[in-house]
C-alpha cells in the first residue's frame, strides 16, 4: 500500500489546524452573548465598554469623525481623549458595513469585534513563532494563544467592548514584523549605490512602521514599543560590538520603521497640546526622533571605538548616557520630563492605584492563579532561546527577550498589562515545547519502534533550520545533501529525553488544559456579569425623569469654542459609574473611570466623605451638580476608595483594632470598626439617613484599648468592649479617659458591615440632617433581603436631586413624613439651626415619585407648614 506524503499536505494540516484553534478561541469568547443579549441590546462588561460604545455610536453618526472632546462627561469642564479612534473606527466601519444603525444593533456587532481580534491573534502568534523556530513551535504557540487565560481572556470576551485586546494585536503585528525586519536585514552587506541590496530590508522595515502606526493610531500606549526596540538596541549594539559584528542593519532598521512612524504621527495629526506621551502631541515624534538619534549616536560610537578594547564601548555607552540625562535635566527640562520622568512614572505606582483594580501591582499568587505552569513554561523558553544564542547571538531572539522582559516588568507594575503578557506566554512555552520536541525526537522515534533497522532511523528528520541551510549552501559551493548526513547508530534510546519530553508535554497539556477550562468558566460566569440591574432601573429612570441637559449626545464638539447650554447641569457619584451615567441616563458625571474629577477639592472623593455639608455644597455649587447617586457598594466594600483619593486617613473612619480570635485566645485578628466620623460622611448620611437626622437606635459597643505603641503591636489592642446604651457608653468613655493609665483609651465603636450588615444604620452619636439634598428615587432592591415589616429596608441604589429649599423660621425638630417609589416610608426629621430650618422636600406642587405625605410639623408644638415646590427650588422663606 502507498504511503501517504504527510510533507505534501503539510501547509494545508497546518492552516486546518490553525483554523481549529480560531474556532475555538470565538466559541470560548462568544460564550457570554448567550446571556448578556438584551432586546435593549448587550449588557456589557465593566465600565470602560459603555463608554466605547458611546464613542462608537458617536463615530456611526459622523463617519469617519472622531471626538477628541467629550461633553457628555466631566462636567463642568468636558474631558480630552487620549486614545485614538482606530478602535472605534473598525466598529464603526463593520456596523455601515452590516447595516447596523441602531443601539441594540450597534452593541452587538460591537460585542464580537473582542473575539475576532483574539481570532486573529492565533495566526499572528503562529507566524510570530514561526519566525522564531519552526513550525511545530508555531502551532504550539498558535494553540496556547488560543486557550490562555489572564486579562487577555476577559477583555477579549463578547461584550467587553475596549481597545486593550486591539492594544495585544497590533502590539504583536508589529513585534512580529519588527523580527521579520530583523531577519531580513541581518548578515547582509548595504550598499547607498545598489538598491537591491537595501530593498527588501527598507521593505520589511517599512511595513514594520506601518504596524506600529496601527497601534499607535489605536492608543498612544504604543511608545511602549518604542521603549522596547530602544532597550533592544542598547543591548544588540553591545552584543554586536563583542562579536566583532557590525551593526549597520540597526541603523537601517530603526531610521525607516520610525521615519516611517514619524511620517505617519505627523499626517494623522496631533490633536492634544504639549508634550506628553499620554496624549497625541507632538511629544511623540520628538521621542521617535531621540530613537533614531541614539541608533545613530550608538553606530557612531562602535565604530570610533572598533579597534580598540571591548571594555570602552559599555564605558562610552554609560558616560554619554549620563551625559545625556544631565544635560536634558538642566538644559531641556521638557525633553527630560518627556523621555525620563514619564519613563520612570510609568513603572512606578502611587496610593490611589490601590483603587483602581486593574492599575495595581501584580503579585506572585496573582500571576501564578492567572498563568500557573506556563509561567515555568516561559522560563524555559528564555533558557531555551538564551543556550541557542550561546555561540553566535539572534538579534531577532534578543528582541523577543527584552520585549518580554519589558511586559513582565509592566506588568508588575500595573496587572492590567497581562493582556500583553499574555502573547509572551504563549510564545515563549511553545519556544521551550519545541525546543524539547527538537532535542528528543530522535529518542522518541527510536523508542516509539519507527524502526531499528529501519530507513527511518538511519535518516535524520529534515528541520527547518536545516532544510534553509541546505537551500542556501556556502557561497560558491555546492549545497550540502542532507540525505547523504549519516547518525551514530544507537541499540537504545536516550530514556531522560524521552522522560524529558513527556514532562514538559504534560505540563503544557497541564497548563493550556487548566487555562482552557478557566476560560470556559471565566466565559460562562461574565454572561450574568453585566451592569447591575438596579444601576440599570436608576440610571433609566433618570433618563426619562431629569431635565435634558441641552447637549447633542451624538454632536462632536470644538473645545476650543464649545460652552455649556444654561439648563446644563451634572451628576455627582462615584467615579466607578461615570460612564453608566453617560450612556443609559444620557447625562453628565462629574468624574469618570478616567479617574478624572476624583481628586482635588472639588473631586467626588473628598465631597463623599465630607462630614461638612456646607463644604460638600459648596464643591457641587462649584462644579454645577444637580443631582447625587449613592449606592451601598460605595458606602461599605468601596468606602475605603473615596477615602484613599481624598487622602485623609481611613483610621479616622474605619480604624482597625487587634482582638482575640475567640474569648480567652491568645491569638488576635485585625477587625476593622466603624468611628462616629464613618457616620457623618455624606455618603452615609444620604445612603444610610436619607439625609435624615438620625439618633442612635441600639446599644453600641464601648471599647477599651491600649496604643499599639505601649502594648508593642502593630495596631491598637483591645482590651475590653461592653454593648451599652449610647447615653452611658458616651459617659462610660469620659469617665475612663478621664483617669486612664498611660498608653490606654476608651471609645465608643459600631460593627464594620463585613460582621453586622445593619450597623450602618445605628450611628453611635445624633447625625444631623442634611439640608439641601431630596431623595427622588431608589432602586427596588432591599440589601438585606426579604427581612420582613420590623427588618432594615436599605436600597442598593439612590437618587437624590440638591435643592436651594425652603427657609422655615422656629426651633426644636421639624418632621415631615415621606413615602419613596418603592413604597417604603420614613420620616424626615431636622433639628434647628440659629432658629431656621432650612428644608428639601415640598408638600405640595411636586409631581415626583418620592413624595411627602403631610405637612411639615415642629414636634411638639401644634405649628405646621406646607411648602410648595416653588419654595424649594426658589429658597423662599415660609414664615
């Protein structure tokens, strides 16, 4: 029987197999649109998604234009953009393409451009490894990148519509055609007077550029790039100098991709001021500018210094470069700002990244839950390309080295720079898997019975490596016949190969197994993961029950003359849903997840743990807030956000004691408690007091504790808590603080909501009420269940709207009953202050959902009010 030529169908196994991988990678990916489809259109993932398409929306409605000016956020001032609109272009483009015109259809043809692009990085990733090895390597690679978890799963997920898997693909085109310049251009002599000697190098350097711009034009985060090809050439030209080797195809090389970048950045434009790499300024041509002078000043140095010992160049190298920084720092402030600081501010990290998920440092136990064994894996892939260039260095392996090198330290920085990671996982384990596949396979064939005596065991198998150095021969010999090479006959084959290969195969099956499972489970979960349907109901009510702030949603604006309507106003909350706000109530945020408007003194982080209204009124009147929305998440688990952006001490709030385990232990566990100031915060008084005064209600805890200092821990210890009526725990407190012994202190504290959910109702002193500020709407939802009649009824999220209101003159506490949309009822009480009440809610005239149900009473008097709304929103004095 004839046997089948596997070699003659080899690229059309390879292409079905490559297509495998892609199908595979759109089901996993794809998963999530089973649940996350709406007859409104998608319920996307996170945050950012809303925004994007927002953008894309805005970009269907003036194909081709992009807004780098934002009015629908950041309100009063309206934000820049600073990435570009490549993304939202692609989406743009595929919606006119497929008819898409829509919000519902717009969202879903948005929803799969994710998983397309982690589609296409299987092919990418294939040749990428290709070029590095071979083709088996390729497949391996092709197949991990298919089934690698991370950042790079999720945000490569249907529904999370971003730009950060666009940021993963073209970064890899261009990596991938930065290598095949590499190879093209290494060993060959060049010549200004022969073209064809520089051709195809200018060719593959060129569409090199042409890569980088695409991701340049997709987001400015592509200079980290540029870093990576400058570390690489820093390094090759050393390596380079120590093998006697010249470096001409680094100047080439660098001279064109960037020139070509430079061309490129300049015809797009530069839409921001300044020089920041952030923005698009001209910043960055300057920075493409600093590479290729320095290839140049690098060349200049190898050959001044080519004869001459290998220890002056890294000596030259350090001194100019020192030189350099010094100069750019006293002279050229900008450029240092530009080149060095942003470098340096890039890697580094400051306290409010704490909060920001996807912006905190990577730790070891993340990185191994996110990669596990490929980390191993990616380690035996640097060794791996490392012993290959132990004899004669691969410019295009260094490149694949420092670019990884770079990522994983970007990473670590920042875990959300695991979506890039992630091609350098992939990668470099199927470097390693292949590398083993190539040293063991003989053994194996030979164990595997392919014939002892057999053609198949005298005959070497052709590699690629070897089948390019048969085509090519020596210069002006003849091509060696590899059929003619001749291998050492073995009775028995290498047993620790084979067991070699066996491991690394099971641990790679091990790690794309594990990976793949977590990626179906990640899948499956994020389709009940979309935006919480109480945020849903609130932000749709306020879209059809709010005054329209007078701007084009669709309109793209000029910053430099637009001017906001006079009806316009904005929305205060939590950075976190700035972008839920723009999209589904079409109204203006103060802040953003840009983490923009957080900060400052008018930023939403020091309004929401105010404990003054006076100075919480007076950042809305600034920044032109008319309506407030709380949600639990922000008054409990993301409390400590607004607080670490406010920079003002979370110990002041939320401070954590050290307390037995058990009674009588000596082993003691941190607990966090919640301080009287906790209360006061606006936050809690909206969320938690419908900005109601509210009196303590139970008993709370009086505690007694000894300073960490005296007692040589690290946090206070305490030492005795009693549960007390608030009025004795207050004088229980002054009485032992009045005689304590050095070092100790009593103080009255409430539960954290982690160990009792209600404690965030029960303040331990009188929390006055707040003035201004009207509950209008809240969500169905009771966080504490279904808890009956006489249970806590707190709603997962509120709307309040901010009022002049209405002056009344008296003294003692006014109340007002109050019925909300939800049917609950509460009673709206206020102490006087200076004999004048100065009150939210009108008892007639006003058509909203929360409404009051009486007049306004002086508690124990027969005095009675009605206030109108006019009253209200005109700060009319009753009486």
């Amino acid at each position: 029987m004839a046997q089948m030529d596997l070699k003659k169908y080899q690229p059309y196994i390879i292409i079905g197999i490559i297509i495998l991988f892609a199908l595979l990678t759109l089901w996993t990916r794809g998963i999530p649109s089973e649940g996350l489809v709406t007859a409104e259109g998608v319920n996307l993932l996170g945050n950012d998604p809303w925004y994007k398409v927002r953008q894309v929306e805005q970009t269907v409605a003036n194909f081709p234009g992009y807004a780098w000016f934002e009015a629908m956020t950041l309100y009063p001032t309206g934000d820049n953009i600073h990435w570009g609109p490549l993304f939202a272009q692609i989406i743009a483009t595929l919606c006119l393409l497929t008819g898409a015109s829509t919000r519902p259809e717009i969202m879903v043809v948005a929803s799969w451009v994710p998983p397309l692009m982690a589609v296409a990085m299987v092919p990418v990733t294939y040749l990428l490894a290709r070029k590095i090895a071979d083709w088996k390597t390729g497949l391996i690679a092709a197949g991990l990148i298919a089934v690698i978890g991370s950042n790079y799963a999720y945000r490569s997920l249907f529904g999370f519509v971003d730009h950060h898997i666009a940021e993963t693909l073209f970064s890899t085109i261009f990596v991938l055609a930065y290598v095949a310049a590499l190879l093209a251009a290494r060993d060959r002599s060049f010549s200004p007077k022969n073209f064809e000697t520089l051709k195809i190098p200018v060719i593959t350097a060129a569409l090199a550029g042409i890569a980088y711009l695409l991701g340049y034009f997709n987001m400015p985060t592509m200079i980290l790039f540029a870093l990576i090809v400058a570390a690489f050439t820093l390094v090759q030209f050393i390596l380079d100098f120590f093998e006697g080797r010249s470096s001409e195809y680094l100047v080439l090389i660098n001279a064109v991709v960037f020139g070509v970048v430079i061309i490129g950045a300049a015809a797009f434009g530069f839409p921001h001021s300044g020089f920041s790499l952030v923005f698009y300024t001209v910043g960055h041509a300057v920075a493409y500018a600093a590479l290729i002078a320095g290839t140049l000043v690098l060349y200049a140095l190898s050959v001044f210094l080519k004869d001459r010992p290998k220890c002056y160049f890294p000596a030259a190298l350090a001194a100019v470069a020192a030189l350099a920084v010094a100069v750019l720092y006293i002279a050229l402030p900008e450029i240092y700002d530009l080149l060095i600081a942003n470098l340096l501010s890039f890697f580094g990290t400051g306290a409010t990244t704490t909060t920001v998920q996807e912006a905190r440092a990577w730790s070891f136990d993340a990185a191994w839950a996110t990669f596990h064994w490929g980390l191993v894996l990616t380690a035996g892939g640097a060794a791996a390309l490392l012993w290959q260039n132990r004899e004669r260095v691969n410019p295009a392996h260094v490149f694949v080295l420092i670019w990884t090198a770079i990522i994983l330290a970007s990473t670590a920085a920042h875990v959300r720079y695991e979506y890039y990671l992630a091609a350098n996982i992939a990668l470099l384990a199927a470097v390693f898997a292949g590398a083993v596949i190539d040293a063991t396979w003989r053994d194996v064939a030979h164990f595997l019975g392919r014939g002892s005596g057999s053609r198949a065991s005298s005959v070497p198998e052709v590699t690629d490596k070897q089948e390019t150095s048969a085509k090519k021969g020596k210069k002006g010999g003849k091509a060696p016949d590899v059929r003619k090479a001749k291998t050492p006959r073995r009775d028995q084959p290498d047993y620790l190969k084979i067991g070699a290969l066996a491991l690394v195969a099971g641990v790679t099956l091990i790690f794309a197994g594990t990976s793949l499972l977590g990626n179906i489970a990640l899948a499956t979960s994020a389709k009940y993961a979309g935006m919480d349907s109480q945020w849903m109901e609130a932000l749709e009510w306020m879209g059809e029950n709010t005054p329209d702030p007078g701007v084009d949603y669709y309109a793209i604006y000029d910053p430099n003359t637009f001017t906001y309507p006079e009806e316009s106003y904005g929305v205060m909350s939590w950075w976190d849903f700035g972008h839920w706000i723009t999209f589904i109530a079409k109204r203006i945020p103060n802040n953003n997840p840009f983490q923009h408007g957080v900060s400052g003194p008018n930023g939403s982080a020091v309004y929401l743990v105010s404990t003054d209204e006076a100075a919480a009124n007076r950042i809305l009147d600034t920044i032109g807030t008319r309506y407030v929305i709380t949600d639990i998440e922000v008054d409990t688990g993301k409390f400590h956000a607004p607080v670490t952006w406010a920079d003002v001490g979370q110990e002041r709030f939320q401070p954590y004691f050290l307390l037995p385990v058990s009674a009588g232990s000596s082993e003691y566990q941190a607990v966090p408690f919640n301080t009287q100031e906790y209360y006061l915060t606006m936050i809690s008084r909206l969320h938690n007091f419908d900005g109601s005064m509210t009196d303590p209600t139970s008993q709370v805890i009086y505690a007694e504790y000894r300073d960490a200092g005296t007692a040589n821990t690290s946090l206070p210890v305490i030492t005795r808590t009693q549960q007390m009526n608030a009025t004795e725990a207050a004088a229980a407190v002054e009485a032992y603080n009045r005689n304590a012994p050095a070092g100790s202190h009593a103080t009255l504290l409430g539960m954290y909501y982690q160990f009792r959910g209600d404690s965030i109702l029960q303040p331990l002193e009188r929390v006055p009420a707040l003035q201004h500020y009207r509950l209008v709407h809240e969500t169905p939802q009771n966080v504490y269940g279904n808890v009956g009649e006489d249970g806590p009824d707190l709603k997962a999220v509120k709307i309040f709207e901010y009022v002049p209101g209405a002056h009344i003159k008296g003294e003692g506490i006014i109340e007002v009953p109050i019925v909300t949309n939800t049917g609950r009822m509460f009673t709206y009480r206020q102490e006087s202050v200076n004999g004048t009440f100065i009150v939210p809610y009108a008892t007639s005239g006003w058509s909203g959902e929360v409404k009051a149900t009486g007049q306004y009473r002086i508690a124990g008097t027969g005095q009675t009010f009605d206030v109108t709304e006019e009253d209200i929103l005109q700060g009319h004095t009753i009486n």
